[in-house]
C-alpha cells in the first residue's frame, strides 16, 4: 500500500517537473476588412499557412465527428487512455504487430508541439509525460485548441482554418458532412491522403470517418450516404489577396492586435473594384500599362477601396508598384479648387464672364489644351470646358503659394521637383498622389471641410479645418454635375473632372456624389508617355462604371447652402459681371489683324446665307481660313462673306501680309 503510494507520488513529481514546450504557435498576419473578412493574409517565417482560430469559430460538427475517431473518451481520460493502451498491446500481442494506435488527442498534441519522434519508447514516453502535463495545466477545450491549431492538412497548411479555406475556400464556422470528415482524416497522414493528388485514399480515409460518426449516432444513414457521394475538392485553392498594396502597407505599420490589422476597407467593394481594374487595363491592351483606383466615403473619411495596379504580380507592368501613392502629375483636376477659392474670395461669380484669350503673365503665356480661344465665357463655362487661360488668370489673382498652402491644407500633400510654387501648378505643374487627391476632392463633396483619410478601423481620422466655404464647394460641385457624361457611360449625376498631364504620361477622373468620392488614374507606372490617351476617353468611363460597383444607386448632392447668391449674370453686382487679370497682358500686339465680326465664341443664326467676316488692323492682303482650309487669298477687302452655311463649329483664322494672325470660333446655326 504505501508502495503503491509512493509509486504514484514519484509519478505525480515526474509529471508536475515536466518543462512544457512553448504552448502559443506563430501564426500568420491578417489583415480583415471592416466587417472582419479575410482580404489577405501572410505565411509564418518558416512559409507555412497557420491562420489563428478559436473553437467558437469551428463548426461544431467537426468537434464532434474529431473525438468520435480520433479519441472517444477524450473528455474523461487525463491525458493517456488505459483502456485503449492495453487493448493496442494485446492486439500486438495477438497478431504480432502493432494493429491500432492508443495515441490520444492530447498525445497527439504533445506530439505537435514538439514535432518529436512517435517510433522509439523514449519519444512514446515523452509524448505521455507532456500529454500529463498538459491535461494538468489546461482544460479540454484548450487543448483542443492546440490540435485545431497545429494539425497538418497538407503541403504548407496547419491548422484548422488554414485548411478549410485551403481546400474549401471558406471559414470553418460552418461545414459539410463530407467537408469534416475529410479534415478529421487529413491529419493521420496529410501527404498521402491530400485529395489533389492521392484521391482514392483521400475517399477511403473521409468514408472511415464517415462510418466511425454514423456507428457513434452522430450522423443519420442518409446523411452518411450522401456524405460519402460528394465530390472531394480536387485542388488547392489560393489564399485571399485582395488590396494586397494597403494590406503590405498595414503590416508594414504595425502594431497589429494578435497579428490581426482591421482596414476600413469593404471588401465587396475592393473585390468588385479589382475586377473592374483588370479588365480595363485589358480593354485598352494590357501591355505596361497600370491603373489606381481609390474609393472614399467622404461623410465619415473612411476609404472603402484602393486598388494600386490591374496585377501585383505583373512584372512587366510594375503591378507591385502601388499607384494609390505615386506622385503624378494631375492635369486639370486641380481646377476646381482654383474656382473655389476664386468665389471665397469675391473674384468670381459662375456666371461672372472671363476672357479666354491669348495672354502672358510676364514670360508665360498658357494655352488652351486645343489650341483654340473662345472669347468671353462664363466662370461656369470656363470649368466646364477646363478652359487654361481662366484658370491661370484666376490663379495668378489668389497667388500660386496659397493655392499651394490650400492644396497641403486640403490633404493632397502636393510636390513640387523643385523651386517656388508658379502659376503652372492650377494646370498640373506639380505632383499629386491619387490618394491624396481624393482626399481634397473629398474636402470639396463634404461642404468645404478639409479632411484626412483613414484606412485603419482603430484610428479616427483628425479634423483638420476647413478648405473653402460650404457656398463655395456647392457651386464647383454644381457646375461640375452639369458636365455631360462620357459615351455610353450611365446617365448618373455626379460631380466630376478630367485631367490629362504633359506628353500623356497620366490620365485621371475624379468625382463625387452625396456620399462617395471615387478617384481613376491611369498611365505606366515609370513614367513614359502612353501616346492618344486623355483622361476624357481612358479614366471618365471607368470612373462611371466605377460608382455603379460602389453603390447601385448615386446619392444627390445637397441643396445649395443658404448663403449661396444664385442669380444671372445681368443681376450680378458690376464687379463680378467681367472679371479682368490685373498682372496679365494681352498678347495682342499693336496693329495685328483682329477679327472684329464675328466675334471668338459667336452663335450665329445664317438661315442658309452666308456669313460676313470684317477684319480690323493688320496689313493687307489677307487671307482667310475656315478650319485650316484657305476660303479667301491675298484679299484687299476688309469686309466680305463667306459660304459657311453648313449648321456646326467653325475656327475662322486671318493672316495679314506680315504673317500676324487671329482666331475666332463661332458655332453656325
């Protein structure tokens, strides 16, 4: 008696001195999306799949249908089942060979956590002694946790949740019949039993399972029949890589809770966001060509989506470069803002006329993209059209460094290659990112406030002030909800701007409605020109199709704040009927030829007559053209007509005998 207790004494210390091996394994960074989904997800240091999981997030099925083969008295032994021990000795006994197994789960586990040796008594002995061990320091269900964390399932994948997204592409929340009995079997022998390339096997081992669960009353026979009909999932699938450059740039931040990083992102958003990526990168012929978009709630300054390239695996196309964060130039999309600040400032009313006509502020003297001048427009004409020449002049007025200090004050965080700010930065002289300009246009969408983005859920963005008054940001956004949509693109009313920068190395579109901002680039990600491409053509319609796969319906904008002066140009105050450059100087050079009637910009209604043309200044003769094509040579006359009764646009040109030229566009009705 007393030896007997002593004998479980010495056991008793032989257990309690037992060093566990480290109980908490490495599992693989994750980066989830704003509802918890899986966007991407990272191997451990030694290139395996581990994904973390709790025995809340398992089906219960597989709990069950687990004990029910592997160890049915799981729950009453302490770490060594007896009854099982001496019925695999008398077995081997019996047939001279070992027959059955008496490895518990929690042997099993002790075997995980050290990865040792199952053949020899002294790695049987160690087994038993840990498995003592850990019975005594945890409950069951912890230590079903350690299984469910280090099982192998094939290849590179452990653990409960990597395999079920490696071979079902799914959680493990809730599986099928034929689903736990393959991942029941996998563990005994992961390489010989995996289904992509041992099937038969794969198929024995899930209807064993089947059968030990149907004979245990966990399943019915109708269920065990159609467990065993259904097909096995005969390759791997991949591990999520959606937003894979915001998921790098996650990481790469830190900290994360448990390796755990929760983006803003929405992940049907995202998903639906690269698809559309791809395919218009493959609309207009792939090649080197790359995309970014951005997708923004500008009420709370979440962003939704971000999409970097068509491909992060493109090589060729630089696909790992992320283009949400590439400096570029941004065309005309500063525009706006320019506009906005000019009606703060009383410069400017929409419908204050401006002219659109050659002028030089000092050295620089800007054109209009097409090379043409209308005359007087509208402010709100002038944005419409992106018109070069008005911008520039309302620029110069507000001063290129403020603008510069609004721009930096409104999020894009502009960059200039060197020097002081100039008036060329309201046409795209400096660099932007698209994230950045999302979050100024963000500013103008949400009445004015300027703003900062955010794309982790554990960090409120701060509020950083105001950008322009609520009055000014509803009129640029009126305006620009007045702008036609590209062909064949959905007839929706949202607030947008094209840009293009020089030599067609970037095309952008960007918009908003009540509560979206979506932002479109498109280019090569080193920089070289893509020949013919315009933001107008390349980047508007994705920006459209774009918002449709944001939201299926487009939120209005607001109604115009109550300090808005909205009246016609007739009722403006006499300082904001015309506005006049006060640094500019007309490039009209004394005695060149002008074109007195008609004047640039001109409807004229020729009720199928002709139409007079009256020169002033200049040197005779003249020659007149209409759309390049010479009409009138070496004429003496100063007055004439001309057969221009076709109805459309006409660029009316007159060169004097000194070579001094001047253009009108009219519209003939």
């Amino acid at each position: 008696m007393w030896g007997a207790a002593a004998s479980r004494d010495r056991v008793d210390h032989w257990v309690d001195a037992t060093v566990l091996p480290p109980l908490k394994v490495e599992t693989s960074d994750e980066i989830l999306d704003r509802n918890g989904e899986l966007l991407r997800a990272y191997t451990v240091a030694d290139g395996r799949w581990r994904l973390a999981v709790e025995e809340a997030q398992v089906d219960p099925l597989l709990i069950e249908m687990l004990i029910a083969y592997e160890d049915k008295r799981f729950r009453d032994h302490s770490g060594v089942d007896a009854r099982a021990a001496l019925r695999a000795v008398a077995q081997a006994v019996t047939h001279g060979e070992i027959v059955s197994g008496a490895s518990t789960l929690t042997m099993q586990v002790a075997r995980l956590l050290e990865d040792g040796p199952t053949g020899t008594l002294d790695g049987k002995l160690r087994q038993i002694r840990v498995a003592l061990a850990l019975e005594r320091q945890l409950t069951k269900d912890q230590i079903l946790a350690l299984y469910l964390d280090r099982a192998p399932y094939g290849g590179n994948t452990e653990g409960i949740r990597a395999a079920t997204r490696m071979w079902f592409a799914k959680e493990p929340v809730r599986l099928t019949v034929a689903e736990a009995a393959l991942l029941v079997a996998l563990p005994q022998s992961p390489e010989t039993r995996r289904p992509d390339r041992h099937a038969k096997a794969a198929e024995i081992a899930r209807s064993r399972v089947v059968e030990r669960a149907r004979a245990a009353g966990i399943l019915t026979d109708e269920r065990a029949a159609t467990a065993r009909a259904a097909p096995l999932p005969l390759q791997r699938r991949d591990m999520p890589r959606n937003a894979p450059h915001l998921s790098d740039r996650l990481r790469a931040e830190g900290p994360g809770s448990d390796g755990r990083f929760v983006a803003t992102l929405d992940r049907g958003v995202q998903l639906r966001l690269e698809t559309l990526a791809a395919r218009a990168v493959a609309d207009h012929g792939g090649g080197r060509l790359s995309i970014a978009i951005v997708a923004v709630d500008h009420q709370s300054g979440e962003l939704l989506a971000s999409v970097g390239s068509a491909d992060y695996a493109a090589d060729a196309r630089q696909g790992f470069v992320d283009m949400t964060r590439a400096v570029r130039s941004p065309g005309s999309t500063l525009k706006p803002l320019v506009y906005a600040m000019a009606f703060d400032d009383g410069l400017a009313h929409p419908e204050t006329l401006i002219d659109d006509s050659p002028i030089a502020f000092g050295r620089y003297a800007p054109e209009n993209f097409d090379g043409a001048f209308r005359g007087p427009v509208t402010v709100a004409e002038a944005l419409r059209l992106s018109l070069n020449i008005p911008v520039v002049a309302l620029t110069s007025e507000i001063g290129p460094a403020r603008l510069f200090a609004t721009l930096e004050r409104g999020g894009a965080a502009p960059r200039l290659s060197s020097g002081a700010p100039g008036l060329a930065i309201s046409l795209g002289g400096l660099g932007v990112t698209p994230e950045g300009l999302a979050t100024l246009y963000a500013g103008l969408a949400s009445g004015g406030r300027a703003m900062c983005l955010s794309h982790r859920a554990d960090q409120a963005p701060p509020v950083p002030g105001r950008l322009v008054s609520p009055e000014a940001a509803w009129q640029v956004g009126h305006i620009l909800t007045s702008i036609p949509p590209p062909p064949n693109a959905p007839r929706e009313r949202i607030a947008y701007k094209t840009g293009t920068s020089y030599g067609h190395r970037d095309t952008w579109a960007v918009g908003y409605d009540g509560q979206y901002v979506v932002v479109v680039w498109m280019g090569r990600a080193d920089g070289t020109p893509v020949p013919g491409a315009f933001g107008a053509d390349m980047a508007a319609p994705i920006l459209f199709e774009a918002f449709s796969r944001v939201s299926p319906r487009v939120t209005p904008l607001g109604p115009p704040p109550p300090g808005t002066l909205m009246i016609s140009h007739d009722a403006l105050p006499a300082p904001l009927r015309e506005f006049r450059a006060r640094n500019a100087v007309f490039r009209h050079a004394k005695g060149s030829p002008e074109l007195a009637f008609p004047p640039d910009g001109a409807t004229i209604e020729t009720a199928g007559g002709a139409v007079a043309v009256k020169i002033r200044d200049g040197r005779p003769p003249f020659t007149v053209l209409a759309n390049g094509a010479p009409v009138i040579v070496a004429s003496h006359a100063r007055e004439t007509m001309l057969d221009l009764s076709a109805p459309g646009h006409v660029m009316l040109s007159v060169i004097d005998a000194d070579g001094r030229a001047a253009r009108a566009r009219v519209e003939l009705r």
